[in-house]
C-alpha cells in the first residue's frame, strides 16, 4: 500500500501571499488530520477532516483552513503568511477506527520570507 | 524577540546496547500511547503502540512500558542499530467530542548511535 503522500515538499513563499499543500492518504483511510511542527513549538494539531468535513480544530488562527474531497484527499491553505508560518507541515491519514495509529507523510517545508 | 527552539534531550548509546527513552503524559484519561521515529527530512514513522489495559507490549527488537500510576511511558530498543538514530516521540490519544482522535506529542528525545 502506498503510503501518505504530501506535495510539493518544499515552498518558499513572501509574507503575505498564501499557500495550498495537498495530502493523498493511505487508499481506504478516511480521516486525514494536518499537524505543524517546528523547532519552536513541536508538533501542534491543526485540523481533522472525516468525511469532507472538519470533525475537530486545533488553536490556529483563521488564517489556516483546510478542505476534504470525496475521495479523501485534503488540503490545507494558509493566507496573509507572516515569518512564524515557516515550518513543516505534515498530514495524517487513519482508518479511524478507535486506538488506530495515524500514518504521516514526509511533510511540506515552507518557508515565509 | 529571539525564538528559542526546544532543547531536545540526547540519548548517545554504543551500537549493540540496548537504549530507554522516557516520556511523561499529562493526560490521567488518555487511553492509548504511539511512539513514533522521526529521521531528517522525514514525517513521523510509527513504531509500536499500546494501550491503558496494557502494561507492557513488544514487537521486533522495541518494548513500550506504560505505567499509568505515575504517568509514564517508555521505549525499550534492543542491540541498538546506527539505523536508529533519529527522533523518537511518544504520543497520546485523545477521542475528541465530535468524534476522531487527536494526539498530543512529547518534545522528543534525539538518539544518536556510536560506532
């Protein structure tokens, strides 16, 4: 099985533009959750998506959003970038069963200039 | 002001010892534990799992300990490889109210293998 699959796996972008990642999950894993890691912080919940729709937020501001489609798949955007956005994004599929393990892709290094 | 990043603990062993890293969990309701290894340039990696009716669980060469008195988990590697160096997180499960579960990670501690 193909495992979690994130794109692009690097970005430079300026403050003040946005950003789209996209996240494959593992083939029949429906819920896919995003999380932010950096240096500073660790890694922080971002978001939970199920079934296109967001089951549970984390404490980011509005400037991060996200979406699921029908085939699973999700993506995260974040607008008006500041500095403190660099990071490395990853995403998580499960098959969301209880005491199921999340998955992780490779993540997408941004990097806010 | 200056961002300071977080200070991971280092664990150095030789290769072929056996390595421990330890975590503590804040949550008395969490009801399911995940350690995961993270090698540069990669996402987290999961490697065993266990839950609160367990005590100890096993798969190849790692043991997870959890001792929910004192809220504490731990990672045993056996004849420890150079292939594991890397950062190794535990983690905690959380149900959530709208249903899914959300983990709460540890800070991680760097394992670094000598020759």
């Amino acid at each position: 099985k193909a495992g979690v699959t994130q794109t692009p796996r690097y970005l430079i972008k300026t403050r003040g533009q946005q950003v789209t990642l996209s996240c494959s999950p593992i083939s029949g894993h429906r819920s896919v959750s995003w999380y932010q890691q950096t240096p500073g912080q660790g890694l922080q919940f971002l978001f939970e998506y199920f079934s296109e729709t967001q089951r549970n937020k984390g404490n980011f501001p509005g400037r991060f959003s996200g979406r699921q489609f029908s085939n699973s798949r999700s993506e995260m955007n974040v607008s008006t970038l500041e500095l403190g956005d660099s990071a490395l994004y990853l995403c998580a599929s499960s098959p969301d069963r209880a005491n199921s393990p999340l998955h992780f892709g490779n993540g997408t290094r941004l990097t806010v200039t | 002001g200056e961002s300071v990043g977080l200070h991971l603990p280092t664990l150095s062993v030789q290769e072929g010892d056996n390595s421990i890293i330890n975590c503590a969990y804040s949550n008395s309701a969490s009801d399911y534990f995940i350690w995961y290894k993270q090698e540069s340039g990669k996402g987290p990696q999961f490697i065993i799992d266990i839950r609160s009716n367990m005590d100890k669980r096993q798969g190849q060469r790692v043991t997870v300990l959890l001792n929910k008195t004192v809220k504490h988990l731990s990672l045993q590697i056996a004849a420890t490889q150079p292939g594991d160096s890397a950062v190794y997180f535990c983690a905690e499960n959380m149900i959530l109210t709208g249903g899914g579960n959300k983990l709460t990670f540890g800070t991680g501690t760097q394992l670094k293998v000598e020759l």
